[in-house]
C-alpha cells in the first residue's frame, strides 16, 4: 500500500505542474479535458457479431471526441474498448468480473488533441455487489500508435478517485508502451477492487 500510495501521490504532484506549467505564456503544452458520450442508439453502429450458436459478442464503433472514436468489444458480458485511429483492434483487455461503461468519457487532450482517456466502468463482484473503476487507456494517435490500459483507481476506494486518474493519465499515458509496461492500480485499493484480465481479441 505505501507503493502504491507514493504513486498516487506523485501522479496528483505531476498534475499539478502540468497545470502551472499549462498557464505560463511559452510554448508549454495546454493539459485539459473535454467529454463525449456514447450514445448506443444514434452515435454507434455494428461493425460484426456473433452467429447464432458462436457465442455472443459484437463489435460497434462510436463516435467519440471531434473524429476520434471509440471502439468497443462486448463478449460474455465483459467488454474491452480501443480509442483512437486504431488499424485493428488491440489486445482484449477488460475485467474477470461482468462490467459495462458509462455512456461519459473523459479526454484529456494536450493543445487540443486527446493523449488519454478516463472511462468509468462498472464490474460486478464476488459479493453480489458492484464495484466502479476509473480506467486511463492511451489513445492512438499523435503519442501513441496503440490504444491500450494505463491503469485503474478504485472511484469507491477512492474519494478523490478522478483527481487521482487525472494525474495518472498527465504522467504516464504519453509515455506508456503498449504490450511493454503493465496497467495497475494507483491510491487506495481493497480485496474487492475488481483484477484486470487480458487476452486474445
């Protein structure tokens, strides 16, 4: 816990000299978030799904922030997401409990364009019960050639849960690689904080 507490520390620390830096008159990088929501019925459209007798799953891309989308694997309930100007998708990465995400996503965009993510998800637990995660995933594009998971907060851990993935998403998501360093958990966590899985699309 105390590693992980250092890092959720540094993370706030970063962001806030992103911040002061983002204010001074040169040419220091702009650091600031817009919104988009997904909207299932009017924003996204089926890309490919399952037979009959194959399981169930689906493939939709939606609109995301200005002409960036957000793609989006559902199977079994479980879902892995890609934002960016992805070539194909990237690797399956979600949670080992059912989950689905909030129609809000967060874009954390340096002058303008979107570096990174912060997408609340809801994961159902061992106990019955349902836990809330901020996600950071890179977005593809400008500072990174894949779309994958940064790492997570605990949002019920976690009182201050969005500042916390803010920070997280300022100093790490530019330079985070892809299949190379590993997501994890940043501030507080708990037994029942959900565990990320990975595998194959």
């Amino acid at each position: 816990m105390v590693t992980i507490a250092r890092r959720a520390t540094a993370c706030i620390a970063m962001a806030c000299l992103l911040a002061a830096a983002a204010s001074l008159p040169a040419a220091a990088q702009t650091i600031e978030s817009a919104y988009s929501k997904i909207d299932w019925q009017r924003s996204c459209t089926l890309e490919d799904e399952s037979n009959e007798g194959d399981g169930a799953w689906a493939k939709v891309v939606c609109d995301g922030f200005g002409n960036v989308p957000v793609r989006i694997t559902d199977a079994d309930n479980r879902m892995s997401l890609d934002y960016g100007a992805v070539q194909e998708r990237g690797p399956w990465e979600s949670f080992a409990g059912f989950n689905r995400v909030n129609e809000t996503v967060e874009w954390r965009l340096a002058d303008g364009t979107p570096f990174a993510t912060i997408h609340r998800w809801f994961v159902s637990d061992d106990e019955g019960g349902e836990r809330q995660v901020l996600v950071v995933s890179t977005v593809a594009g400008r500072w990174s050639r894949e779309s994958c998971m940064v790492g997570f907060v605990d949002a019920n851990a976690n009182s201050n849960a969005n500042l916390i993935a803010r920070g997280l998403a300022d100093a790490e998501a530019r330079g985070f690689r892809c299949g190379v360093d590993r997501p994890d958990y940043v501030g507080q966590t708990t037994s029942r904080s959900p565990q990320a899985t990975a595998g194959p699309n």
